[in-house]
C-alpha cells in the first residue's frame, strides 16, 4: 500500500533522508521511531506530496482524497469553532455534515464543537487535527506522533480508534518516539537514525534479534545497541 525505495531528500547542503527503503503492507499499522529531527516528519510530507525528494521512488496505493494527514503544526482555523473547521474539511471530502459530530466524538471532542480553536488547549486541538484527518474515513492515514502531549487516558482512547480504523481496513503510518507505543500499536516498526533506517522488522522480532527480548520488547535498548546512543541523545 505505501513504499519507498532509495529516497533522498536534501535541505541545502544537508542530507535529510539517505536512501530511505521500506513497505507497508494493505491494513498495516507502520510506525516511524527515531527522535526529534530524524527524518520522520519529512518521509511523511514526501509520501503526502507536501514536498518532493531529491532522488529515489515512492508510491501510495490511495489517491489525494483517499488520505488523511496529521502533522504536528495542525493548520487549524484558530478563529473556527472546532466544528466550523471540520465542516471545511467535510465539504471538501464531500461528506455529509452528520460526520462532524462523529468525528468529534470519536476523539473525546462531543462538547467543544461550539468552541474557538483558539480557546483549546494544546491536546485539544491535536485530537481535532486528528478528527479532521478521519472525517472521511481514509483508505490510508499519516499520524504525526498522535498522542504526543496527551493525557494516558486520552492516548488509551486514541490507540482504541486507530485500532478500529485499522479494523475497518484503513492503512495506518505514524510516528513516534514512544517505544511502548510502538509495541502496543505496530505490526511492523522501522528505526531511523540520522536520516537511514538501521532496523526494520516486527517490534518482537527486531528485539529477539538484537537479544534484548525479555518479557515486554525493549526497542530503546535495541536502539542504543545500534547506534551508540539513546533517542534522546541523538540529533538526526
């Protein structure tokens, strides 16, 4: 459904991406881990056609319309209520307006449809971005690292609704730099470091792999066997 072969992507003189290779599969659920200026953002705007790389090929077996994106600046409408901004969104995907108050719902956002984006907190409106993205229940999703800055009770919840997404045969591609996450959430999981993938695989099998299987996956310490570094360390 999603991949990339040998893709490069260069900002100036610097090498963002090098030779980026995976695949995911139809129905997937693909995590991206790797830390804060990785890479992870820029292969998601790339298989988004946000922006284009410098080399390499890549296909999305989903037409524009049949996608839904999740990028961490949210692009909402500040002055919107939270349903004005879905109902933007509504009529571009040609949808009926019943589904904004589902999508609403199905984020924990029932009440706040009358409220201001620029009166919500910041979990707020990252659970409308991510509203906004499944308002048309897309044949394949990007998530930015959907539960950064949420409460545990609010990611249980999204982890509930990317479960039945994925159950209802959408593909799922997110990011994170939550190990745990990633274990909970992935049926495959590749790490990137400094713009290359070092590891790609199931999170129990990269694990069994590296030795570093005990009773719950530790992808961290499989990350600093790697690359010498913690997540948090390393500055791709």
């Amino acid at each position: 459904m999603i991949s990339m072969t040998n893709i490069v992507k260069r900002f100036g003189e610097q090498t963002v991406l090098n030779n980026v290779t995976f695949n995911v599969g139809a129905g997937e659920i693909f995590g991206l881990l790797g830390p804060s200026g990785a890479g992870k953002t820029t292969i998601i705007n790339i298989l988004a056609h946000q922006i284009a790389a410098d080399g390499g090929e890549f296909n999305v077996g989903a037409k524009p319309l049949e996608t839904g994106l999740m990028l961490e600046q949210d692009g909402l409408y500040a002055r919107l209520t939270a349903a004005e901004n879905l109902s933007l969104f509504a009529g571009i995907y040609g949808v009926g307006k019943a589904k904004v108050q589902e999508s609403l719902n199905s984020v924990g956002l029932g009440e706040a449809g009358k409220k201001p984006v620029n009166k919500l907190s910041k979990g707020m409106r990252q659970r409308l971005a991510l509203a906004r993205s499944i308002i048309h229940k897309p044949k394949v999703l990007f998530l930015d690292e959907p539960t950064s800055n949420l409460d545990p009770n609010t990611a249980v919840g999204i982890h509930k609704l990317i479960f039945g997404l994925r159950d209802e045969g959408t593909t799922i591609f997110l990011t994170t730099h939550n190990m745990d996450e990633a274990v909970h959430l992935c049926n495959n999981v590749a790490l990137l470091h400094k713009g290359a993938i070092v590891e790609y695989g199931t999170p129990r099998d990269i694990c069994e792999k590296h030795n570093s299987f005990k009773t719950v996956p530790d992808l961290e310490s499989v990350f600093i066997k790697l690359t010498g570094h913690k997540q948090a360390e390393v500055v791709g």
